[in-house]
C-alpha cells in the first residue's frame, strides 16, 4: 500500500495556521503521517489567504508546480481551503485553469475534511464543499501542535468591522464567539500536556462575548480573569485588538493579570483622521494615542506593536506625513507594515484616486525607515535589563544557540543548553538591533 502521508503549506496570519493544525490533528488520527517535503506526500493541502493581491499570485504559482506533480504521481491529492476559497471568482478559476485539483473546501467546513478526502477516494470524483458563512461553531476537533509548550487557542471567528480594504469580513464571515467553558476546558487540556503560554485569537478579541447554556455572558477581560486562573498556563497573549474596543476594563487587565503579557499588538493603520474615517475604523489618531497612554499607564514597559497601510485610496502626501507623525509620537516596538492591496468585492476598491504604484513604493520606503529606527531604539534600550524568556527552539544563529521571546513578545538569541526547550528562564539583554535581541542566561 502506498504511504499515507500529508503536507500542509499555510499562507496568511493564526487562523489559518491555527486550521492548519486542526487539519493535521484530523490527519493524524485517520493514520496518515506529516512528509516535510511537500512533493512527496500523498495529500498535498494548501491553506490560502487572500489579505493581498500578491497572495493570489503566488498561489497560482503554486497551483502550476503542483500540476507537475500531478503529472508525475496522479495518485496525489491536491485539496485547497483557506480564505481564496471563500471567494467564488477564485473557485472559478481555478476549476477552469486547475481542473485536476482533487478538494476545495472553506473556512466553515473545515470539520467535513475527512468525509471530503474519503469522498474523493471512493467516487473518483473531485469535491468542491464551501459555506458561505458559519453555522455552530465545531468544538473538540484534533490538533496537531506546531510548537510544545505554546498554543493558539481561537477565541472567536469571523469579522463584523467591515473596514473598507479589507476582506476578512467576506472571507471569514460574521463573528462568533466560543463559550468560555469550552475555551477554558481546552486551555486546561493544553496545560495538563504541558503549553505554558496561550494565544488567544481572534481578528477583534476585544469584542468577544461568550453566552453560555444557561443565559451568562462573559467578556473578554472576564476570559482573561479565568484563563489566569487555569494552573500550569504561565503566560496569556492575545491578537488582534481593534482601538475602538479597547475598553478601559481590559487595559486594567494589564495591572492586575499576574500572567497577561506586556506586548499588544493594536493596528492603526493611518494617522490621518480623513483616511481612518474612510476606511471605517472609528476612531481618530488622537484616540489611539491616548490608549497608549492608558496602555503605558496601567504597563509601563509594554511593548506595542501595529499594522500600517500605505496608498489608501485618496491618502494625500499630508495624509500620509500623519502616518509619520504618529510613528515618532507612538513609539512602536514593531510594525507590520503593508502597502494597499485592491481587494474584489470590498468598498475601497470602488473608490476614486487609486494612488500609482511608484508613490505607494516610495512613502513606503520612508515608512519602513520610521518603523524601523523606532524599532532598534525600543530594542537597543532593552540592554542591561533581565527578562523572563520562554525558550522556544534552538536559533537559526549558531551552534548552541537557543531562541526564546521575552515577556514584550521580542525574538532573543542566547547561548544555552537544548535541554531548556519549554523553559521560562532569566536572560540578560547584551545588545538589542532592529529586529532581535542577543542576551546571556542570567542567576
Ligand atoms: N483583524 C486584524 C487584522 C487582519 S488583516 C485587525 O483588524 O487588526 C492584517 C492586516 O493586514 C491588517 O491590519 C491590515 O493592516 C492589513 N491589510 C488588510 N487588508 C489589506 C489590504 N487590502 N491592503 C493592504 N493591507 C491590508
Ligand atoms: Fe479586517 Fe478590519 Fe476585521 Fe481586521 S477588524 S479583520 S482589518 S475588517
Ligand atoms: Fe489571510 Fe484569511 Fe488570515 S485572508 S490574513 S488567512 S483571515
């Protein structure tokens, strides 16, 4: 009998790696086993994204050397899921350029995966399964960890903020919220084998609400209060948080939750208030600035990190020196930083002057210089201090490095044993760059 093997290639942010795992805990318990080399495994699934224009090229790239390999072993299942998959213009495609392609399936239907793949097997016949939005959510799935001793843990799915550029909302559907009791009682699985450090995720954690059985209602800064409360979990991080949610209650959390994290990652995206009101994101530049503070107030060395969109239909020179200008006022750890993408299908793509590539590259280029002077020195004042690292894996750096991040969620590289893999251990910071930190182990 042939190997029963799987290969798993995710594009996009943590829910998509996050299904990724699911998918391979699904795998794993029909006995098929994990082929790193993507060309030599029986299933091949491609988890898609569709955040950005360029995304959908490089999947179509990747689509033409799967057809090679098709060619060379037809006995190949080629399945795509993912957001592209929600999109019926893409589905169209590729059933007309990529008619050899064995399962489509979405974002909602990620649970009918094995009925899908046996489907196939059965009838010899290609499977196209997607929603269009989710019904109930699907609880008590297999995983199938990347990491150890750190977990995802979804939160809520899908999107109600409809900003203008943006996709998600389409792709992901409307939000849902999973019941605490659930999230707690696979928080305390995860603890008994031996995560430290969970993620809470959502694409707006803040607005989370979770009913149960019986009528009572939980918040999001409730959840964190009962996920501190779960023995052996160390460490909470939770993505993303929208400004406009951020609620007094929850930046309190960072006062009194003995294991919230000192990092949040707290998109801006514009600093003119014109362009913030045109891509929907209510609230203004003077707003966010003010939750920093509340931010800094409450956790005086948070690290903060954020998402910024350059060329946003209409953004004028003077519109975009108030990206700037936020950038020196804020003082980021890190950004993420992206320059707009027209996306099928959302607002923004109907609206008139589109900037031209050559401005969106270039004030993208000043960006990148803000963001990262910012960065080295948030980093380069980290020298001197101890932090608390969660050691992750040995470093791509050297021999006998191992890799770890600190509490504000920064990447630092220290000579160590592997035998401290999972540990949370003291390093002192010898020098900070750009985009890491170099320490030593510290008493
Ligand atoms: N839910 C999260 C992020 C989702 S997408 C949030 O609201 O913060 C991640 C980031 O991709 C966004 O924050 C945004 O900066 C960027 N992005 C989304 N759509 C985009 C588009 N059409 N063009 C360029 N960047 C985009
Ligand atoms: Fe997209 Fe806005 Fe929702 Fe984030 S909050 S996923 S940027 S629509
Ligand atoms: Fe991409 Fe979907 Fe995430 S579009 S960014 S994988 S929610």
């Amino acid at each position: 009998m042939a190997s029963r093997t799987f290969h798993i290639q995710t594009f996009g942010c943590q829910m998509n790696e996050r299904d990724s795992e699911t998918l391979a805990g699904m795998l794993t318990e029909m006995g098929y086993s994990e082929e790193p080399a993507r060309d030599e495994a029986s299933i091949i699934i491609i988890n898609t994204c569709s955040v950005r224009e360029h995304a959908d090229e490089r999947f179509f790239g990747t689509l033409g050397q799967l057809k090679r390999v098709k060619a060379k072993r037809p006995d190949t299942l080629v399945c795509l899921c993912g957001c592209m998959m929600q999109q019926q213009h893409i589905i169209d495609r590729v059933k007309t350029k990529f008619p050899w392609v064995d399962v489509i399936f979405g974002t909602h239907n990620i649970h009918n995966f094995p009925k899908l793949i046996k489907a196939v097997a059965e009838q010899k016949e290609h499977q196209v399964e997607v929603f269009p939005d989710g019904g109930e959510i699907v609880e008590g799935l297999p995983s199938k960890r990347k990491f150890r001793h750190k977990a995802f843990v979804n939160i809520t799915f899908g999107c109600n903020n409809f900003c203008t550029y943006c996709i998600v909302p389409y792709t992901r559907g409307r939000e849902r919220s999973r019941k605490a009791s659930d999230i707690i009682a696979e928080i305390k699985k995860l603890a008994a084998d031996g995560v430290k450090e969970v993620t809470l995720l959502g694409q707006n954690v803040n607005s989370y609400k979770g009913e149960e059985a019986d009528g009572s209602i939980c918040d999001f800064p409730d959840l964190l209060r009962m996920v501190e409360g779960v023995d052996g979990i160390e460490r909470i991080r939770f993505m993303t948080s929208h400004p406009k949610d951020l609620s007094p209650k929850l930046i309190n959390e960072f006062k009194e939750n003995k294991k919230l994290c000192g990092h949040i990652h707290l998109p801006f995206q514009a600093g003119s208030d014109d362009v913030l009101k045109r891509m929907n994101r209510r609230y203004t530049s003077e707003q966010y600035l003010s939750l920093l503070e509340s931010l800094r107030e409450a956790r005086p060395d948070i690290a903060v990190s954020t998402d910024i969109i350059v060329g946003f239909p209409g953004e004028t020179e003077e519109d975009f020196e108030k990206t700037l200008e936020l950038c020196e006022k804020a003082k980021f750890d890190s950004a993420f930083t992206f320059i707009y993408s027209v996306r099928k299908g959302t607002p923004a793509e109907k609206y008139e002057d589109q900037i031209p590539e050559d401005v969106k590259h270039e004030r993208f280029g000043r960006l990148v210089d803000v963001i990262n002077r910012s960065a080295a020195e948030k980093n380069a004042a980290m020298k001197g201090k101890v932090c608390l690292v969660l050691v992750e894996g040995k470093s791509k750096n050297g021999e006998g490095i191992m890799q770890g991040r600190t509490d504000g969620f920064k990447l630092v590289d220290f000579p160590a044993d592997e035998s401290l893999e999972g540990e949370i251990v003291k390093v002192e910071i010898t020098e900070g760059k750009t985009f890491s930190l170099r320490g030593r182990l510290s008493e």
